[in-house]
C-alpha cells in the first residue's frame, strides 16, 4: 500500500482529509488559540511586534507545508530557544541582527537537510547526543529565570509589592488550568493565564489602557524587511550567537517527528524524508526573518491538540496558519498585546521557562544518562554552568554568548573525551 493510499482509521480526520466548511473554521481556530499564548509571548519578551509573530508564524506554517508537499500536520510558531540571544541583540544592534541570526538559522537547517539528503543522519546523533542536548536545553530555560524575576518584582528599579503579587497570581491560575482543565481548556492553559492574569492586573491598576483606546482596528504590522525599512550590514555577532542554537532546536524538530510518527501512524523519516522537513523549517525561518518576526519551529502545543482530537488534517493547519496571518493586521489585537504588563508576562514565564528547562533533565532520565561516569559529569557541569552563569567569549567583533559557547564546549567536550577516565578503568 503506498502512503496515499494509507489511512489511519484511527484518525477522526487523517492527513488528507478536507472537513466540512462549518467545522474546518472552529476546528483552525482551535489550533491558532492554541499556540496564540506562546507565540505572542516571544515577541513581548524580545520587544518585537506580536502582529507580526502572529503573520509570521502563518507563513512559516504555509512555507512548510508546501516544502514537506502537505504530508506533515505540523504548524509552526515562534521559538523560545533564540529568546535569550534575541533580547542580547535586540538590546545591542536592533531586529535588523536577530533577522540576520534567523536567516541564519534558516540556511544552517537547509545545509544540513543538504547533507542528510546525500550522507543520510547518523551524524547528527554523534554530535549531538543526550549528554549534550539535555543540559543545553535545560539551560535555555534557566538562563532567562532572572529576567522573568526581575519583571516579576521591579517596577521601574523599585520593588513593587503589586508587581510580584499579580506575578504570583498568575502563576498559580495557570498552574490551576494545567492540573485540573481538561479537553479545549486543557490545551490552552496559556492563553487562560494570561487573559486571567491581565484582569487581576487590570483590577492592580497596573495595566495602561489607552494606547488599545487609541489603536485602530486595521494596522499594518510593523514589517522590518531589508533594504526597504532597514540597509542590511553584517552583525557577525548576531551569526556567531545564534547559528549554534539551531542545532539544538533541530533536536526539537525531530523529537516533534518521532511524536507525529506515532499520531499518525507514519514514518516521516522516511516520506517526505528528514531532509524535507529540515529544508521547511529553514525556509519558513528564513522567511520570518525577512519580515520581521522570530525563529519558528514546530510546536508541541499543537502536537497536543492533534492527539487530544485526533484530528490530523493539513487543511485545518493551513487554515490555522491563514486566520494567524490575518489577526496580525488587527491593530487593536496588537495594542492589548502590547499592554501586558511584565508581571502576567512572568508568572507565566515561571511555568514555559521552567518546563523548558525540566524538559532537559526528562531528555537525561529518558536516556537514562549515567553521571557515575565521568564523561557525562564533565560534559553536563560545563554546560549548566557556562550558560548558566553568561559566560560570553569575545574576540574583537566576534562574539558567542553564553548560550552557544556552552552548547559549542558541550559537543567538543563529548568529541574528544574518552568514554571511560582513566581513574574508572579496572586494573588487571
């Protein structure tokens, strides 16, 4: 049986099947206020245009379903691994540097989907094994914990009781949703804590609601294309940063694959093959950087939503990734967007960013990593404390943060180190 022919009877709607006009639009917009919480987030805490995370995000999707040739149920949203090296840039040379660190990124992923097309992928597993990929994970999480405390406590350099109580009160609505909503409600515990958490910010006063009075229902996102609202020159610092992350959200990537694998009953690996679907998320990362968004890549979120329902139709994705495009003109969307005070933004930011970093130690246990051995103790020490710590390596204009150089030593150290220390070797 060839794989059009295949159909998952499990499935409510498989691959190809197209659902009636009545329910293709509530079953996309289940999927678009799914990833909506998190995808908006990365913008706000980069200080990007949401509008445009939100049209970015659909392109990307719409770029990858058209290179994979429709075969992969996969939507694509913004990145939270780049976060940290997106605020350093965002700080030091503005958003023409991430577009450049994404574009980036989109050429590093189609490099190697290149590769894989002629070697196949064994490679990948060598240079970037758990030992490896654990702790650098973990790290993206924890290396922005201070910033999402600090927002939850100052209010322009002053401690704030408000601040951290609406911080703490978001935290423990979007705990409550994550423990004890089930069904829809259960996949968006995101989204809910941000609109709970932006009404007990309203009911603090700390919310300025004007500028949403001010805004206009129509606006165009505020597109960063080059050569038309920026003159493109080489942020050498921006590359040197943010290329090394990529392979570690090629890990993601494939973990997503492996997830949808077994939803739908197929071996993605093999058709489209992994360099198809490597070449589509380059492409869409390429073209978010083009207009001004972040770094995209699949999301579990969604992944989520396809196993719940068992819905696994690309044209509820497409439509998804159509209604995303469209909400970015919405200016008075933006304008409430922006209006999030930086407490909601971190009560929520305790839960993503922690779960980013526990996701790290889930890769160790899962691999049931040993750190009775050496190797491993070494490996995942220098890692943790390297990024952790914001170790940054600089030589004139080149530089690597703390978060790529960790994550560089990582894949040295677990080249050249032997996998047994002397000291472990039994004597004859």
């Amino acid at each position: 049986m060839t794989e059009k022919e295949f159909r998952n009877e499990e499935a409510v709607l498989d691959i190809h099947d197209r659902p009636k006009a009545a329910h293709w639009v509530g079953l996309s917009l289940q999927h678009l206020f799914t990833m909506f919480g998190a995808t908006v987030l990365v913008p706000i805490l980069v200080g990007i245009d949401p509008g445009i995370a939100l049209v970015s995000s659909g392109l990307g999707t719409i770029v990858y379903l058209f290179v994979t040739k429709g075969k992969i149920p996969a939507y694509l949203g913004s990145s939270f691994a780049f976060i940290a090296a997106m605020q350093m840039l965002m700080k030091s040379d503005g958003y023409p540097a991430i577009a450049q660190g994404a574009i980036t990124t989109g050429l590093v992923y189609l490099i190697v989907s290149i590769i894989i097309s002629k070697i196949g992928s064994d490679w990948l597993d060598k240079i970037l094994p758990p030992i490896v990929v654990g702790p650098v994970v973990m790290v993206i999480g924890l290396g922005l914990a201070s910033n999402a405390a600090n927002s939850a406590m100052f209010n322009n350099g002053e401690y704030d009781f408000k601040f951290i109580a609406v911080a703490l009160i978001t935290l423990g609505l979007t705990i409550f949703y994550n423990m004890f909503f089930k069904g829809f409600l259960g996949l968006i515990p995101i989204l809910l804590g941000i609109v709970s958490g932006y009404l007990v910010a309203l009911l603090f006063g700390i919310v300025d609601i004007e500028p949403i009075k001010n805004a206009a229902w129509f606006a165009m996102p505020n597109f960063e294309i080059p050569f038309v609202q920026y003159q493109p020159k080489l942020h050498l610092n921006a590359i040197t940063t943010m290329a090394p992350i990529a392979f570690v959200t090629m890990t993601e990537h494939i973990g997503h694959l492996m997830v949808l694998n077994k939803l739908t009953k197929r071996n993605f690996f093999q058709e489209p093959g992994l360099s198809k679907t490597l070449m589509g998320d380059g492409a869409a990362q390429i073209v978010a950087g083009l207009v001004g968004g972040p770094p995209v890549t699949s999301y579990g979120e969604n992944i989520g939503v396809l196993a719940i329902t068992r819905v696994h139709s690309v044209f509820v994705i497409a439509g998804a990734a159509v209604f995303a495009v469209g909400l970015g003109f919405v200016g008075k969307l933006s304008a409430i967007i922006l209006s999030i005070p930086g407490p909601v933004i971190s009560g929520i930011s305790f839960v993503l960013f922690g779960v980013i970093a526990a996701s790290g130690l889930k890769i160790l246990i899962d691999n049931q990593i040993n750190f009775d051995k050496k190797k491993n103790l070494l490996i995942a020490s220098v890692i943790l404390v390297i990024g952790i710590g914001g170790l940054v390596f600089k030589l004139d204009t080149f530089e690597l943060s703390s978060m790529a150089l960790a994550t560089v030593l990582g894949i040295i150290l677990n080249l050249i180190l032997p996998e047994t220390a002397r000291s472990e070797e039994k004597s004859n």
